[in-house]
C-alpha cells in the first residue's frame, strides 16, 4: 500500500496521525486537518507531511471554538494562521475569532538553565516527563508569586480606603 501511496497511484490519502511521523511521501501539497489534537505535536508533525524539500505545502485547519486556545498555543511558538471562511465555495478572509499572542521568544533564566541542562545529553527514558514537571515547578512559584503581589495589592488598597474613610470624615 505505502509503495502505491508513494507512486502517486492515489490522488486524495486520509489517513491518521500515524501517517504524521516517519513516513516521507513527495509531493504532498496538502493536508486537511479536522480540528486539533490535545497534543499539539501531533499537529505539527501532520502539518509538516507538506512543504518538504524547497517545495510548497499547505496545511489547513478546520476547526471549531474549543479550539481557540490551542491556535494561540500554535501561534506561541510562531505558527502563522490565516482566517478564511467558506463563503459560496471560495474561501474568503475573516477577522480571526482568536486573540493574536506575541510569539514566546525570551525564557526566564531558570527554564533557560532546565533546557540547556539536557539539551546535549544522551537521551534517556522519561527525559521530557522529567523536564515538564521541572518547568511545571518553575511556573507554579510564578503563579504563586503573582498572587501573593495580588494579595498584597488588595491589603494595601484596603487598609487606604479605610484609612482615608476613617480620616476624611
């Protein structure tokens, strides 16, 4: 089947996200993706079936609402999307319903000291598990960070509100 794939033999392929990994086919112009998988991996390795060796490629999203938040992931780590809308079979551009997120391009010092930590070793089992529980670590004390200064913003507010109810009257 894979060498009939590959002779061209076929004109339209659907296929799973097995076919997203290992497996080079030329010519590949488009892929059609129906909505996005939790791991957003997956979709980058499904998209980049097209666009292979100097050529070009075109890699389609249809997707709903749910998910909005996993465009602005894409477009974190610098996927460009346009918003097209199927009006009277043409697509035509629309206002994107997402919110448009700078690319994440400066890491703080101590996820740029996890990442270089592993970036040249020998890779062993359990390295990115391993490696997301480290940045998750780093993010909750960020978290908590910022809602103690929250906490403490509200102290304040608080205590000058009444200060000046007490000393106004």
């Amino acid at each position: 089947m894979l060498k009939k794939i590959q002779n061209h033999e076929f004109k339209y392929l659907v296929a799973t996200d097995v076919a997203s990994r290992g497996v080079d086919i030329k010519g590949v112009s488009h892929v059609i993706s129906i909505n996005l998988p939790n791991d957003l991996t997956y979709y980058i390795h499904r998209s980049g079936r097209t666009g292979r060796n100097n050529s070009t490629g075109y890699s389609y999203v249809i997707y709903n609402l749910k998910n909005k938040t996993q465009i602005e992931e894409l477009i974190k780590k610098g996927i460009e999307f346009e918003t097209k809308k199927l009006v009277d079979n043409q697509l035509v551009d629309i206002k994107p319903s997402f919110k448009k997120v700078k690319p994440f391009k400066e890491l703080d010092n101590e996820s740029k000291q996890i990442i270089s930590k592993y970036k040249n070793k020998k890779v062993k089992p359990g390295y990115k598990k391993k490696r997301k529980q480290e940045l998750d670590k780093i993010k909750q004390k960020i978290r908590r960070k910022h809602i103690k200064e929250n906490i403490e913003k509200i102290k304040k507010a608080k205590y000058q509100k009444r200060r000046s109810e007490l000393f106004d009257n």
